[in-house]
C-alpha cells in the first residue's frame, strides 16, 4: 500500500479503478456460466419484462466482490472506522440484494434491512446532512433533524437507482457518470477516501457494461442497483457537507446541493414523477408499471442503448449547465432542474402523443383501403 501512496493522485485513481473494472471483468463470465448450468434466470412473464429469453440477475456479485475488494486493499479513509463501517453497510445491503435476487424478499423485511444500513452510515459512520444551505431558509440543523432527514435521504436515493434498472446499461452508464462526477469534485477537495470509493465505484459499472448494454448477457439485480445507489447516496452527502464554510477544504464549490441534485437529477426526477402519477392515480407508489421515463422512450422506437444514451445525455447537459450557473444559489438552480426536466418529459409527451395520432392514422387509412 505505501508504495501506492506515492504515486500522484490522478494516476492513482486510474489504478483503482481499472483494478475494479478487472475484477468485474473477470468475474462476470463466471457468473453468466453458473448461472446457465443452474437456470438462475429473471423472470420474462412478468408484463415489464422486455426480454424474451432467460438472463442472470446476479451480476450485483461481481459488483460486491470489486467494491468491497478494492475498498479493503486501497482506499485510504483517514478514520479507519469509517471503512469498517462502509463495508458493513455494503455487506448487508448486499445480502438482502442477492437474496431478493435469487428468491424474493418481502417488502417489509428489504426496508428493514435498507434502513439498518441507512443507520449503519449516518450514526456510526457519522455521514449525515448538517446544514441545508440556506435551503427554504434553514442552515445549521439539529442532531436528530440531520439524522432522520440523512436516513430518508440515503434510502430515497438507493432505491432510486433500483427503480430506474429497466433497460440494459441504464444503471451501469449512470452510475459511471455519477461516481466519476463526484470522484473529481472530491479529489479536488481533498476528500481522498471518498474519491477512491466513487472511482471504484467507476471501474466496477464500466467492467458490467461490457457484458449489460443491449444485448444484455446479464443483469445488475436488487444486489448490484442498490449497491451503487447506497454509494451514490454517500458521496453525494460528503459533498455537500465537505461544502460548509470557506476554508474548511482545498477548494469549495458555490450552490453544492444544487450541483448534487443535477449529478443525481435522472433517478431522482424519475422517482418522484412517477411516485407522483401513481398517488394521483390512487395506486400504491410502490407497485410496479411502465411509466418511467425509460419506457416512455422506448416507446418513441428507441433501442435500450439509444435510450440510455439520451437520458445520461440529458443528465450530463443538466451538469454542465449548473456547474456554470452555480452563482445563482440553491434555490434558483434546484428551480430551474425542474423546469427542465418537466419540460423534458412534456415534449417526450408531446412525441408519444404524436406518434399514436400518426399510429392512428395509419391503421384507419389501411382498414378503409381493406373495405
């Protein structure tokens, strides 16, 4: 490890993450035999199901395996406990994962589980929101404020990700631009522990991609979804609290929890729009359906890969777009992600609509040529 330790940062960051991408890469193809020999398979009767044919659903081992790996051999927290609490946090997260994976798991004993792991971070590891940034006028807030509100926080954003695991490469490409994203913020600030997760985080969805864009030879899973949304949801508090104060770090960035929300805007949005319809429509918000935005486009002929692109695409503009604009404040930035990303899904509205008038249309003209 020491002689690690000297090599120059960004060379450093790139060991680690190709040595994450190694191990999926390796890994992966093992996963895919097994599991054709024992027909470990995802269910394709199921209405949401665009998949003909039987795929694994286990490829969260692989990502288990490199981030936990990577963690234990290289990434240097100052506080050695928080490793030690990370990798608890990923062990049960994963257990419960890999089990929902291969039998099910009732939807109360996943949130139990979920929320231990929440607990695990927020009280022991002490990763937690402490001041809101003047959002809604709050700054500074109290312990156990920080505590539920950081709690509710990390389990909204782990399963923002499993929810948006619809199509092939979604998850793997947005958890790529979302760990590599926060990776460089926090290299920057000095956060070295962090930084090394996020890009371990990078290696092991790049080393999954290879075998999940379309056509998918495996699946990410409850296991491997959960899993980088839990670490997702955990860089995205240490940014924004590494954000408090003026000289507290190397370097600070202006309208952080903005700039947090834009990185993460696609499984959030996605989240809360489709909650949203489901409550208004008097349905549980946690039942199933082909609502999310990914479905919609799929339905405008888009492939699994073509619609992964546009919506990590669309994520990466609104990134750009806040990072420049971070002088504006929280509040004027969080405004305006939302205006875009409900004007985004009303012109995608407005293509479907369009699209069955045109659908329509034709049928109508070909039954009457049939008369």
């Amino acid at each position: 490890m020491n002689f690690l330790t000297q090599i120059n940062d960004p060379l450093f960051l790139i060991f680690i993450s190709g040595f994450a991408f190694l191990l999926v890469f390796l890994v992966v193809p093992s996963i895919i035999h097994v599991a054709d020999q024992r027909k470990l398979f995802d269910k394709t009767d199921l209405i949401r199901k665009t998949h003909r044919h039987g795929i694994s659903r286990l490829g969260g081992i692989a990502v288990f395996c490199s981030l936990v790996l990577t963690t234990l051999l290289f990434t240097n927290f100052t506080d050695t406990k928080t490793s030690d609490y990370l990798l608890i946090s990923f062990i049960l997260l994963f257990a419960v994962g890999i089990k929902d994976d291969l039998w099910g798991v009732n939807t109360s004993t996943k949130f139990f589980i979920q929320l231990l792991t929440a607990l695990t971070i927020v009280i022991l590891a002490d990763i937690r929101i402490t001041n809101m940034h003047g959002i809604l006028g709050f700054h500074a807030i109290s312990y156990s404020s920080s505590l539920i509100f950081s709690t509710i926080l990390i389990i909204f954003i782990t399963n923002s990700f499993n929810l948006i695991d619809g199509i092939d490469g979604l998850v793997g490409i947005t958890g790529l631009v979302v760990s590599v994203s926060f990776g460089i913020f926090l290299i920057v600030m000095g956060k070295h522990g962090f930084a090394c997760l996020a890009f371990t985080v990078a290696g092991a969805c790049l080393g999954f991609l290879k075998f999940n864009v379309s056509p998918a030879r495996i699946f990410m899973g409850d296991a491997g979804s959960t899993l980088i949304g839990l670490v997702a949801s955990i860089l995205a508090i240490t940014f924004t609290e590494a954000n408090i104060g003026v000289n507290l770090q190397p370097a600070r960035f202006v309208s952080a929890p903005a700039i947090a929300i834009a990185i993460l805007v696609g499984p959030i949005f996605d989240v809360l729009r489709v909650f949203t319809i489901r409550i208004f429509n008097r349905k549980s918000p946690f039942v199933a359906d082909l609502n999310h935005t990914h479905h919609r486009l799929l339905r405008t002929g888009l492939n699994h890969f073509q619609t992964a692109l546009v919506l990590v695409s669309f994520n990466n503009f609104l990134i750009a777009i806040v990072i420049s604009l971070r002088d504006w404040g929280n509040i004027a930035l969080i405004g305006f992600l939302l205006t875009c990303c409900i004007l985004f899904n009303i012109a995608l509205s407005f293509i479907l609509i369009m699209q069955q008038r045109k659908d329509y249309k034709s049928v109508s003209s070909s039954a009457i040529l049939q008369t």
